[in-house]
C-alpha cells in the first residue's frame, strides 16, 4: 500500500532548548525528513529562553531535559508560567519512564528518546494540532460566555427601558405645556430645557435597548440621528486624554439599513482606536459623499459604481504595519491581549450586508483611517414633522384616560385639558368602566397598554361589552403591542409608542376624532 502524504503546515517557529549543536541537527533532520518546514532557535539558558518566548515567539518548544546551569524541567515551568497551550516536547536520552510520566504531569505535551528519534515528527504534528483545537475551544467558550453576556444585557435593558419610559413621560409632556406660557419667558426656556432633557434621555434608552437587543431589520436610517445616537452611547467610554470630534456633512441625509448594526460597527472601530491610544490622542468621525467608480472595487468585491455615503473613523495613534494589515480581518487574529480577533471581522461583515465596502488606511506612527462605504440608491428626505402643535386643539371631546402610574395619569390628564379636550382620570381599568357606567361612553379612549391590576386588554375588551365602538388609543412599549386577536375587531385602534410626546398625542387624538366623524357620516343609522 503506498505512503499517504503528509498534510502540509504552514511555517513554524520551533524554540530549541538543547546545549549539543550536534544533537540539535539531529532532531532537526527528522523534521526535514517528514517535510515540515520550520525557523529555529537555539538557546542553552534561561535568560536567552525567556528572551526568545518575548521576540522569537515560538509554536513549539523541543528541549533536552538537563544541560549546564539550566534544565528542561525549568524550561517547562518558565513556559506554563505564560502559556498554557504552547506545546512542549522533551528531547532526551536521559529520560526514564518514572521522569517521563512526572513531566506529563506538570505540563509536557510529549516526550521523545533521542535514541529512538523517529517519532518527532508525527508527535510536533500532533502537538501542533492539539494545541490550535484547545485555542479554539477556548475561543468559542469565550464568545459563547460574551453571548449569553450580551443576552443578559437585553434582558435588563428591556425590563429598565420600560421603568425609564414611564419616568421620562411627564418630562416630554410637561415640558411642551410649559413652553405654552410665552407670556413667560423663564416658565417657556424652563419647558424648552425640560423637554430637551427627556428626549435626550429617550433617545438614550433607545439607543441603548437597540444596541442590547441587535435586531436585524431594513429601515430608513437618518444620517443625524445614527451619529447622535452613537455619540450617547459613547459618554463615558472616551478618556479624557482623548479629543472625540463629530464632523458630520448632511445630517438629514438618509438610507436604506440597520440602525442597530451601524452603531456597533461604529462602536467596534472607536472603542479599538482609544485602546490603540492609552497615552491619549485624537479622535475624529466624519461623513461625506462620494461617487466610487468602477476600478475602486477590489478584485474579490463587486462592483457596484455609484453615490455612496463614506463614514470615516479616524485616529492619530501608532498605526499598524503591513504584516498587521494583511491579517486584519482573519477570524480570531488579534494584536490585544484579551481581544476575540472577531470585531474587525463582524465590521467588515455589516457593512458588506449594507452593500457598502469598508476600507483602512494606516501606517506606523501614521495613524489609522477606517472608510465604510454605504451605497446611496435611493435618496430618502427626512419627513420628521415640525414641532408646531397649531390646528392640534380639541372641540371640548370627551376623553377617558386609563392610566395605572399615577404621575403619568395626572400630567396625560392635564395637557389634554390644556388643548381643549375634556379629560377624565382612571387609573384603573374597574375605575374607568365605573365612569362609564355612572356617566356614559367617552368620545375617545387612551390607554395604557402595561397596567397590572386589570390589564390593558382585559379593560379594553371590557369597554367593547359595554358598548365602545369609537377611538382607542392605546400606548405600548416599542415593538410590543398586546396580542389583541381574540377580540372584536375596533375600526379605530392607533397604537403608538411610550413614552408620547404631546405632539404625537395630539396629532393622533385629532386623527381618531376625524376618522370616527368620517365613520358615522358614513353610517345610514
């Protein structure tokens, strides 16, 4: 039967502890003979073995057990001290079965008789082998413990976001009733900051529950909005040794993609840049336009000429070299000590799922520029309506609101008394069917979708027996609105987001009342 060929290796860096020249080609021959090809060290001492671990680097180790004021033994400890995986084979003509099984027991990966030379070879594959599947296992255990860190995050972030959301609201609808008093101007710059606050908040907790949650969705990502949220969820993270500057060049410019997956590519780039600048630097995120002809593309990408949108994440750090740059986006390749090798990667892989491209320039004591070039097919206009709540009042509408938490019910109250409506104040479902049944069916209904006692559906299912068949404006969490399919249909259900601004409260509640007057002009009855 012929020989099977060797699998080939890639070049390794074999460290030689061994004080006989003579015996160090013997051993080196085996190697030669199955073909493996290698650099190689030769040291006899420990102060040249621990200058080599730093310099020289080595995958494997092949050292003779006792030589002149140093020993293979101590070799070992040296080496388990910095590295638990590197593989370690005692080369010996001294070495008995009892010392054999000891240096396996303190970290040997095997050992080899120098009078029976020929099983090296196999044994450096095996070793080497070995070695890269314990460095992968432990990886993977690595990502998976980050995994299930990053799900823990979600969990908490959902369950704060909702906490979060019912404390903002009176800020936002507060604020909007104080700036009314213009006859003021302290109480009006007083709702104007207010205001100010709780959006800026709220745009945090979205941000942060986006970022922890990572869904993957297509959707129209406003330029402005991506870098302001990306900019809160990096306060705190930048030292003050580093200058972080915004230059954004249309902020209102907007595209196809996912808010969620640009932010960590954003995050990735400058949480690596500040790490590559411990003593400090300059920070800079800037964005522009660009028409990427056809001979940019590389030969592997594909060549898609056109307006792109270019991110650009800019440092005057150290720099890399081109040995660096040619292994930068390799899975698991990592130039930090406890670095998973994969955020350049998963970068790269965002922005290809954009159809963009991602580009970096860098090197030593130059700095390094990231660009990601995010196609621009369709120009999208912000439509983000103005904050103007004229033509917005009420005609003096009946309004039941159902409301559990008290400071929310109270300030819902009396900003739609302030525009007209006339509000009634529940704040439990028994209480507001009570209403009804002492005073009549409302006009419209808001309520909340969260309450506990007598939950959103089981009051709103209530209100339907009684009769209701007018407006309901529910208030939900994000992306959580009740399952509401085993009740009877309502024409004029609106479901919008917690925590509302009054704006879109108003807007809403006008949008009902004209929909339920189309309805009964409709209605032959």
């Amino acid at each position: 039967m012929p020989n099977r060929p060797r699998p080939t290796m890639p070049t390794i860096r074999v460290l030689q502890v061994e004080d006989s020249e003579l015996d160090a080609e013997l051993v080196l021959a085996e190697l030669d003979a199955d073909g493996i090809t290698y650099e190689v060290r030769l040291v006899d001492d420990e102060a040249r073995f621990i200058a080599a671990l730093d310099d020289f680097d080595p995958h494997i180790v092949l050292s003779d057990l006792s030589m002149p004021g140093f020993s293979g033994q101590r070799a070992l400890e040296l080496l388990r001290k910095r590295d638990e995986d590197l593989p370690f084979i005692f080369v010996s003509a001294t070495l008995g079965e009892e010392a054999a099984i000891e240096a396996l027991r303190n970290g040997a990966t095997d050992y080899i008789l120098k009078q029976n030379p020929a099983r090296l070879a196999s044994a450096v594959r095996r070793a080497m082998a070995e070695a890269d599947a314990r460095r992968t296992s432990r990886r993977s255990e690595a990502e998976l413990i980050r995994a299930q860190r990053f799900e823990s995050l979600a969990m908490l972030a959902g369950g704060l976001s909702h906490d979060l959301r019912n404390l903002l609201q009176p800020l936002l609808l507060a604020g909007d009733s104080l700036q009314d008093y213009q006859d003021d101007p302290r109480l009006a710059r007083l709702g104007k900051l207010v205001r100010d606050c709780g959006k800026r908040g709220l745009d945090m907790v979205q941000s942060m529950l986006s970022f922890a949650s990572g869904a993957r969705r297509a959707e129209q990502v406003r330029l402005g909005a991506l870098i302001n949220a990306f900019d809160l969820l990096m306060q705190g993270s930048v030292p003050r040794s580093v200058t972080m500057e915004l230059a954004i060049e249309d902020p209102e410019l907007s595209f196809e993609g996912n808010h969620t997956e640009l932010q960590q590519c954003l995050l990735n780039l400058c949480l690596n840049a500040i790490q590559a600048m411990p003593e400090g630097g300059k920070l800079r995120i800037e964005t522009s336009q660009k028409q990427l002809p056809e001979d940019f593309f590389l030969a592997e990408e594909q060549p898609r000429p056109g307006s792109y949108l270019c991110i650009s994440v800019v440092d005057n750090g150290p720099g890399m070299d081109q040995a660096v740059l040619e292994r930068l986006f390799e899975p698991f390749f990592t130039t930090k000590e406890a670095g998973t090798g994969l955020g350049l990667l998963s970068c790269q892989r965002i922005v290809a799922s954009h159809g963009g491209v991602m580009r970096v320039d860098s090197q030593p004591g130059r700095g390094t520029r990231f660009d990601l070039h995010i196609p621009l097919d369709e120009l999208v206009a912000d439509d983000t309506q103005l904050d103007s709540l004229e033509g917005l009042e009420g005609a003096a509408e009946r309004v039941l609101v159902v409301v559990e938490e008290a400071g929310q019910l109270s300030i819902l109250s009396d900003t739609l008394g302030a525009y007209g409506y006339q509000a009634h104040a529940s704040q439990s479902g028994t209480a507001a069917l009570q209403w009804i049944e002492a005073g009549g069916l409302p006009d419209l209904v808001v309520l909340d979708a969260d309450m506990n006692l007598f939950t959103g559906v089981r009051t709103l299912a209530a209100l339907i027996e009684h009769g209701y068949k007018r407006a309901v404006i529910l208030l939900a969490r994000p992306g959580e609105a009740p399952d509401l399919h085993e009740l009877p249909p309502l024409e004029h259900l609106y479901v919008i987001d917690k925590p509302v601004t009054t704006q879109v409260l108003l807007r809403t509640l006008r949008k009902a009342v004209r929909a339920v007057a189309d309805g009964s002009s409709k209605d032959p009855a």
